[in-house]
C-alpha cells in the first residue's frame, strides 16, 4: 500500500514538472523566439526579476501565449478525463466526449452564432449553453415512466449527436459561401488562436468545476462497472455518481467546444494511454489522463501554430499525430491490461 502510494505520488510530481516545463518551452517557440531564460523573468513578480524586463517579450506572453498555453493545457486534460470518464459510466472503451451529443450541440450553437455574426463571447455562450442543452434533451428522451437505462441514454445520445450534426451541415448549407462559410469550417476543425484571459475567464471555470468533481469522484467510477445491486451493496449511489459524472463530464465539453471549436482524438487517445500504464483503476487514471491530456494539447498547439506560417487546424493534427501513436501503443503493449 505504502509502495503504491510512493510510486503515484512520483508519477504525479513527474507528470506536472513535465507540464509545467512544456508550457514555458511552447511559450517560447513562434515567430517571435523567446529564451526559456527570458520567459521565466518575465513570470516572475517584478521585485524577484534577476534582469531587466523586456516590454516587447512581456506583451508577447502576457497578451498571446500564455493565455493560449493554459487554455490548452486545461482543454486537453478536460477532454482526457470527460472521456475517462463516460468510458468508465458506458463501460465502453470507444465512448468519448461526445458520446451524448455534447460537442455537436455546442457545434451547431457555435455555427448559428457566427452566421448570426455574434461577437466571441456571444458565440462562446451560445455554443456553450447549446451543448448543456444536449444533455437535457438526452435525459428527456431516455427516461421511460421516470427511469432512464444505459441502453436508452447510449441510443438517445446518437440519435440528438445525428440531429445536431445535421442541423449544423444545414448551417453550413445556408451560409454565405464567401464570408461565413470559411469561418465556420475553420472553428469546426479546432482552433485556439485569438483566445486571450478574456475568453480564458469565460471558459476556465466550467471546465476547472468539471474536472474537480470527476476528481472527487474518481474513487468511485470503478463500482459504475458492477451490477447496480452489487454497487447499492457497497453503499454507493449509482445513480447519483453517474449522473454528476455525467454533468460534469457535459460541462467541461461545451466550454472546450464553446472555446477551441471540435477537438477530437483527445478524449479517446489519452485515457487508453493511461490506462496501458496504470491498468482500470480510476483513482490512478482520472490524474494522470488530466496530466498526459494536458501535455499532448499544449505540444499539439505549439505544432499548430508554429509549423508552418499558416496555422493547422487541431483536429487534422490531433488525428494525424494521435492515431499512429495509438497504434504503436496498442501493439507495444497488446491492449489495456
């Protein structure tokens, strides 16, 4: 026991002086070069500088990069664990953050914002409230005589995710071809550039309350997997657990979406790469798909937008980088133990 709880706490101090050291290399490759040296006097309050502050280095971090590293990093590790999590609650290893329709609802919200020619924050509200609205309706659906089953939340969560991918193909459909059209095949394919503390205010807080409760919870989406007699046996309410699961799992979700447009890959990849690692157990996995969530988005980023000198949609690479890495995995160790 005491070996186990020596052996996670190293993994967890490793996995955030690996994050936190890949957020200060990302804030300084771009076009305009930053020295890790610079980035770190620049961070410090001014009375511990140790050299002189340069104005134009400070405008670049504090104005674009660092608000777009920690957007990435909260938006991969809220993927990450929003599919940890409805993987354990379906007890499906294909499940992920959209499984109930979330990230098309927020889609289709997004897409009616900027035809509407809304600003970003109304685009973002928009969007967000559309993908909770999803899960609304995904309730309303399944529930049968006042209960609700896996089978019907599952069924009716594909059938609101086809409902909302059209409406959005109608959207695109009906958008001027010239203008709109461009725009809102851009932020489909994921994007995080233009986002500054503004958005990151707006956002942060849903997925930063998301991702603590499934923390919180992490004990017990292990028993999710049991018989809800077996489950009520050992005193934990099913029901409850999988709904605030569920929730909170929406919730992170629509702010991603509402603020970086579809990511994918992220929540499908991260988790099974813990669990290879970690094995089933949720009280392991839940921390570190947040850790390895958040440092795969913040290196995927940095790709993103310093490759070349147009920007890459974080989609195309996501895909592009996720799916052999995961076939490499899945052939190194056979599977998730």
């Amino acid at each position: 026991m005491k070996k186990n709880l020596v052996r996670q706490g190293a993994w967890v101090f490793g996995v955030t002086v690996a994050l936190i050291t890949v957020m200060i290399v990302a804030m300084g490759i771009g076009r305009y070069g930053i020295s890790v040296r610079q980035i770190i006097n620049t961070l410090l309050p001014e009375a511990w500088a140790f050299e002189e502050i340069d104005p134009n280095v400070k405008t670049v971090i504090y104005s674009i990069r660092l608000p777009r590293v920690i957007i990435a990093a909260l938006a991969g590790g809220g993927l990450a664990v929003s599919g940890t999590a409805f993987q354990s609650i379906f007890s499906n290893p294909l499940a992920t953050p959209d499984t109930l329709g979330v990230a098309t609802g927020a889609s289709f919200g997004a897409t009616m914002g900027i035809m509407l020619g809304f600003g970003s924050v109304g685009i973002q509200s928009f969007a967000f409230l559309l993908g909770i609205c999803c899960v609304g309706l995904v309730y309303f659906i399944s529930r049968i005589k006042g209960e609700s089953t896996m089978m019907m939340i599952i069924l009716s969560g594909m059938v609101i995710s086809s409902l909302f991918n059209a409406l959005v193909s109608l959207v695109k459909y009906v958008a001027d071809p010239q203008d709109t059209l461009p725009e809102i095949t851009f932020w489909l394919m994921g994007s995080l550039s233009g986002i500054g503390f503004k958005d990151l205010m707006l956002g942060s807080p849903f997925i930063l309350i998301g991702m603590l409760i499934i923390f919180f919870l992490r004990w017990k989406l292990n028993t999710l997997s049991l018989h809800e007699d077996e489950a009520r046996s050992l005193g934990v309410n099913v029901k409850l657990i999988r709904s605030l699961s569920i929730i909170a799992a929406a919730m992170i979700t629509a702010s991603v979406v509402s603020l970086c447009g579809n990511i994918g890959w992220v929540g499908l990849l991260v988790p099974h790469v813990s669990r290879m690692i970690f094995g089933n157990d949720n009280k392991s996995v839940v921390p570190a798909s947040i850790g390895f969530g958040a440092i795969f988005m913040v290196i995927i980023d940095t790709i993103a937008r310093s490759a070349t000198a147009a920007e890459i949609p974080i989609s195309i690479l996501t895909a592009v980088v996720g799916a052999p890495f995961f076939i490499i995995l899945l052939r190194k160790t056979g599977g998730i133990r």
